[in-house]
C-alpha cells in the first residue's frame, strides 16, 4: 500500500482521450510542454493529424517523405493544447480527439503538403484534420490548396527563366542599336560624292574666275553701244531744229 502511494506521488496518472492511463512524472511533462511550444514557435506552419492505424513502418516513410525540415511527432492531445497556449495558438478541441501526431514545418511549407497529400492518398490511415500557416488558423481544404501551388523552388526557377529571357531580349535590342549607330558613324567615310568634295569646289571656283573675265568686256561693250547711238540721234536731230529756226 504505501509502495502504490509512493509511486502515485511520483507518477501522477493522467487518462488520455482513449481512457488509457498516462504515467508521466511531472518534470517530464514540463519538458515536454516546453520543447512543444518552442516548436509551434518556430514552425512556419503546423499541421495536425491523426495517424490511427498506421504502422511503425508507414510512419517511417512519411517522415522521410516529409525531410529533415519537418519535424512529424506523435504528441499527448492535453499537452499539446497547453504548449499551443503557451505558444499563444489557440487550437480547436476538433483537432485534438484521437490519437494525434503534429508536423511543424520548419522548411517550405507547400513541400510539406504536397508531401502530407500524396502520402495520406496511398495511405488513406492518415487523417490531416487542420492546422496553421502564417499563424492563422487552417482548414483541411485549404492545406489541399497550398498542397497544389508551386513550390518555391518551381516559382524561383520560373522567375529564373523568365528574367534570363528579358535578358537576352534586352541583349538584342542593345546589339541591334549598336550595329545601327556603328552604320550610321560609318557612312561619312565610305560615301563617294562626300570625298569628291574639294573638287568640285575648284571647279566652281575656275567658273567664277571665267566670268568675272568675260563680265567686264561686255559691260563695255553695253555700254558704248547706248551712247553711240544717242550721239547720232543728236546729230541728226540739229539740222531739223536749223530748219525749224
């Protein structure tokens, strides 16, 4: 009888959902509470699951599936409500009933689902019940909905792709304006009328120096001529006003 108290002192019992009594000293259960709640902290996403059914085996392979990023732990539903508040997550009674295993995604979250949807789809044992993203609360649906976006490694090599194809876009604009302005600065050099140009000039400048010859000898001759004839006008024009007189 007093070996019994003894180890009741020590081992409080504690009954889980199914009615199973849980014998967990004291220090143990604040450990545990304390390393739950430092990882709903750290988690960039929590889901919740229930994992009745599945063997040692099946649940080896999800965590392999799921990477070193996700930590997939089975977890006392009364510790973990408590290490949620300590957390300052407020988790739905709905989302504790059953035996229970959490994933806290450490790494990208859609890896995560994608790994949680295709795993439960081939092992219908796994039940994804609800969870947290960006410390709001989410539905199953909605886990189902991150689980068919693009990761980021797709979205990053698409962003990757798209980027280099501006480039080389750009590349070509750029390469084009070159090889205009290269034509355009050539031209002057290989255009043949531009070189004959002094030429030309001489030309023009021979021209100008003929008729400024030519120009002064027939001024002269324009000239004499009108005052030839006025002379004769005028001589001839005296003996009629003679007559007149």
């Amino acid at each position: 009888m007093r070996f019994y108290a003894l180890r009741i002192f020590l081992f409080p019992e504690d009954t889980n959902e199914t009615g199973k009594v849980n014998r967990m000293a004291r220090p143990d259960k604040t450990t545990a509470v304390a390393e739950l709640a430092e990882d709903f902290r750290t988690a960039n996403a929590t889901v919740l699951t229930e994992y009745r059914g599945l063997s040692v085996t099946s649940m080896k392979e999800l965590r392999r599936a799921l990477g070193a990023t996700t930590k997939y732990a089975v977890v006392k539903n009364t510790l973990t409500k408590i290490a949620a508040k300590d957390a300052g997550v407020e988790i739905a009674d709905n989302l504790l009933t059953g035996p229970s295993a959490v994933a806290f995604i450490k790494g990208d979250p859609i890896d995560a689902a994608k790994s949680l949807r295709d795993f439960a789809k081939e092992n219908p044992f796994l039940v994804i019940k609800g969870g947290f993203y960006e410390g709001k609360p989410v539905t199953k649906e909605e886990i189902m909905q991150l689980a068919n976006l693009e990761s980021r490694e797709v979205l990053l090599a698409k962003l990757a792709g798209a980027m280099k194809g501006s480039l080389a876009k750009a590349a070509r604009v750029f390469d084009a304006l070159r090889i205009k302005l290269e034509a355009e600065q050539g031209a002057p050099a290989t255009a043949a009328p531009v070189a004959e140009v002094p030429a030309a000039t001489a030309v023009t400048e021979e021209a100008v120096v003929a008729t400024e010859e030519v120009t002064p000898a027939a001024t002269e001759d324009v000239a004499e001529a009108p005052v030839a004839e006025a002379t004769v006008e005028t001589t001839e024009a005296t003996p009629e006003t003679e007559e007149k007189e």
